[in-house]
C-alpha cells in the first residue's frame, strides 16, 4: 500500500509502496525515525486512515474501517473520563452479542489480566500513566481481536514504570499469543518485544530493515544486557542513525 496526505497547500507522501505480510502469532515492531510514517501505516491497518494506493486485509478480508478484529492502544489516553475503570472497559463490548452479566465478567477478566482486578470502580483520573495504559490494553483484548494496534503505547511513562509495562505486555502476549503490530522508536522497547523488527526508512516511509532478533523467549529484563541484544542494537542503531543523517540532508 501507499500513502499521499493532501491538503490544500502541499502534498506529503508519508509511505512509500509497501507490502508486509505478518504472521497470526508474531510481535512484529515498526521502528523508525520520527515523521516517517509509522503512525500513518497504523491508523491505515486500523481502519482510521485510507491508503492512497492498494490494500490492508486480515485473514483475507479486506480492512473498510475500524472493527473488533483489531484491538488499539495509543500513547494519548483514551478512556472516558466520566466513566469508571470497569465501565470504560464494559462500554467497547457495548454493540457484542454478549449479556450485560457476561459483559462484566469478561471486564473483570481482563482487568484482573492486566493486574488491576481492584481498580473496578476507579475514575481514570485517579490513575497514574502506567495504570490507565493497563485500562486501555484490557479494553482492547476485552473484545479478544486477532490483531492488537500499539501505538508508542508506553511513550508517555517514566522508564521505571515503561519497563514494568513491557514485561506486562510480554506476559500476556506469551499466554494469548496474538498477533502484536507495534510502533515505537525505542531500539530497546523493540527488541526486548518483539519477534520481528522492521525499520523504515525517513519520509516517506519504505522497509529499510526487517531482522529477528534472536532472544530466547520468555524474556526477562536479563535480556536487556545479553550479548545477542547488544548485537542487534548496533545493528538497528547505525541503520537509524543513516536515516536520521539523510533527513537533515540539503536536498
Ligand atoms: P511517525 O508516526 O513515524 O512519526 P506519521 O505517520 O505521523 O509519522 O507522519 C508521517 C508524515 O505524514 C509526516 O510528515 C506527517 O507530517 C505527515 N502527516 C501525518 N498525518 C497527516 C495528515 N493528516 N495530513 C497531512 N500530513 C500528515
Ligand atoms: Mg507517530
């Protein structure tokens, strides 16, 4: 698929023709200098963008809009304020064929997946960062999709409470093994997550990398200073610092 923002004054082509083919039980990350496009592939999986150019399909199906095969997590916080933890979870199986007693127990279950089952009837602004991010990932697999959206979900918290939420997102990731579209821009966050690992280039946006890192699973923060990571951050780091060099470039 491809991707050209047209407004009024100038034309941005954000993604250049690209083709990924994941796989149902993969962690795959998209990493990449900022403004090259990353957001902009996600929200076309997600249903909130049309691609210019060509298609998104899940399972064969072409993508018209946003549906409950595809779960999001964004960096922003998107939890209904007036609502509480448990309503705001109970309110994305609104339109399920589920009952309103099923509804609530499947909340509950996934609040509990989450570790904030004691949370239930919190307001979102009594929750630190990290909290609300467990809302907003037990929202998202509330509804079970076979795809979960993250969009530099962790961005926003401190390091000490990002990398809690990394191990979190590892667990539950290994004991439902869904298929993870991530996006961040932390080398780090990238490999310690994930199976596959595809870089872009700068605007507009073309698979500049694609690697595996190979780290044993299940993961630990031990992985974090293991040989075969430092191996692949150097790897990652000099092709992003390529890409970071070109942008700057006189045309
Ligand atoms: P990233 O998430 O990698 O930082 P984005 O996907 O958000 O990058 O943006 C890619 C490029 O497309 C940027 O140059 C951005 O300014 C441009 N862009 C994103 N959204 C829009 C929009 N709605 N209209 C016009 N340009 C946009
Ligand atoms: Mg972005």
């Amino acid at each position: 698929m491809t991707k050209t923002y047209r407004t009024r004054k100038r034309t941005v082509e954000a993604l250049a023709p690209i083709t990924l083919t994941l796989k149902p039980d993969e962690f795959t990350t998209i990493i990449g200098t900022s403004g090259c496009g990353k957001s902009t592939l996600l929200h076309i999986v997600a249903g909130l963008e049309q691609p210019s150019g060509g298609r998104v399909e899940i399972k064969g199906t072409p993508v018209v809009g946003p549906g409950r095969d595809r779960g999001m997590v964004f960096q922003s916080y998107t939890l209904f304020p007036w609502l509480h933890v448990q309503a705001n979870v109970e309110f994305a199986l609104r339109d399920t064929p589920l009952s309103k007693k099923e509804r609530s127990d499947r909340a509950r279950e996934y609040l509990d997946l989450v570790g904030i089952a004691d949370f239930g009837t919190a307001m979102p602004a009594q929750l630190s960062g990290g909290m609300r991010q467990r809302v907003a990932i037990a929202r998202a697999l509330s509804y079970r999709p076979s795809v979960l959206l993250m969009d530099e979900p962790f961005g926003a918290l401190d390091a000490q409470t990002r990398q809690e939420m990394q191990e979190l997102l590892l667990q539950v990731w290994e004991a439902h093994r869904l298929n993870v579209l991530f996006v961040t821009h932390d080398i780090d966050e990238a490999i310690f997550l994930s199976d596959r690992i595809i870089m872009l280039t700068g605007r507009p946006g073309r698979v500049k990398l694609d690697v595996r890192p190979q780290i044993p699973r299940p993961r630990t923060v031990d992985v974090l200073t293991s040989p075969e990571m430092m191996t692949q951050k150097a790897e990652l780091l000099t092709a992003l610092r390529e890409e970071s060099q070109h942008r700057w470039r006189p045309q």
